[in-house]
C-alpha cells in the first residue's frame, strides 16, 4: 500500500495536457472533465447523457452564450470494437461514462511527451500544466485515484480493464518500477487547479515548450 510520502517521492509533479488556448477557461472554472463541462455549458440531460455514453471519433466543440467555447478531446484510440475485447464486467458505455466523469493527470513527464508526440496530436498547440502532487493529494485525496495504464486508449498492448482499474492510492500497491503508475484522476473536477498550478507551457509535439504567463 503506497503513503502519501511515498508517492510523491517518486512522482513529485503531474502533468495535463488541454487543448491550446483552453487555460483562460481552466483558471476561471477549474479543471472540468467532460460531464463537468457538459453540465457548465447548460447541455441537456438527455444529449448530455448520450454524448458522455457514446464513443466520440472526433473532437466536438460546444458553445455557450456566457462561458464561451470549449473543446471535448475526442476518444479516437478507443474505438468501441476494441474496448469490447478488453473490458471485464462493463460494457462500453459504461467505461465511457467513468472516463468522462474524471479529470486526468500523467504522472510522468515520459508518458506526457508520448501523448504530445502522438500521430493524433502532436501537430496541434497543448496548454501543458506542471501541478504540485503533494498539494493535489493534500486538497482532494477523497476524490483522486490511480490506473496503471492509459485507461482512454485500447492501441498497442491490451490491457484488460474494467470496475477494478482505478484503485484509491492507500489501496495501490507500488512496486519498484517507475511505470507502476501511469494516470491519476481527480473525480469530476480540480475547482483550484489555478493554485495547484507551478508551471503552464504550450507545447506542440517534441517542440520547445513555451513558458505562458499564468
């Protein structure tokens, strides 16, 4: 079982990776995962139901007349025919609604330069965030999990995945590898992610990153 003091010994900052621009917005609502943001831009129960329980091949951009516009990442490595095959005791709509209800952090910059640099999106700009872990753990312990993978993609090795996956720290049992942990997610929202913030870059693929004034 992992400690506090533990984890953050080993991975003492996370990383998020949002969609160039989108700071403005993160520093005035929070960081919001996708059924936070539904709910913020005032979408319906029933489309809001359907867009957190469906596969999204693309990304899609909402607007609304007060907070402006926004964009929800689309989930193209995670196609609904290989989800299928490695999910265990969900099915597919149910997998994406759990994702959809967290926001996600790396917790290696190794894992961060891999999504930036990935053929979906290493020729678009990223506002990357540096956070503070042990203040994140400090703030919303209650809310936070881990996953030992990339739980929003299914390309390269299956990993089966399922009710299971992500497990509470004081629950998660950390090996010698570095690798033991790949995500960390905060349930539905970061509302002080502005002050958990140490660095804000924008950064597009293996490019230099930009230091953006907060």
């Amino acid at each position: 079982m992992a400690t506090i003091d533990q984890f953050v010994a080993r991975y003492p900052r996370l990383y998020h990776m949002a969609e160039g621009g989108s700071w403005p917005s993160i520093k005035r609502h929070g960081l919001l995962s996708t059924s936070a943001l539904l709910q913020l831009f005032g979408v319906g129960d029933a489309e809001r139901r359907r867009r957190e329980a469906e596969w999204r091949p693309e990304s899609v951009t909402i607007e609304h007349p007060e907070h402006g516009v926004a964009v929800i990442r689309d989930q193209r490595p995670m196609r609904p025919k290989a989800l299928e095959l490695v999910l265990d005791g969900m099915t597919t709509g149910e997998w994406y609604q759990l994702l959809n209800g967290k926001t996600f952090f790396w917790v290696c910059e190794r894992d961060l330069k891999k999504f930036l640099n990935a053929s979906l999106y290493k020729a678009r700009p990223h506002d990357v965030l540096t956070v503070d872990t042990r203040e994140m753990l400090r703030r919303h312990w209650d809310r936070i999990t881990l996953a030992p993978f990339n739980t929003g993609s299914t390309l390269g090795r299956r990993r089966s995945r399922g009710p299971g996956t992500f497990q509470r720290i004081e629950d998660y049992s950390l090996g010698d590898r570095h690798s033991d942990v790949v995500e960390l997610a905060v349930a539905h929202h970061v509302p002080d992610i502005a002050d958990l913030t140490m660095a804000l870059e924008q950064r597009r693929g293996s490019g230099p990153p930009v230091a953006v004034p907060m």
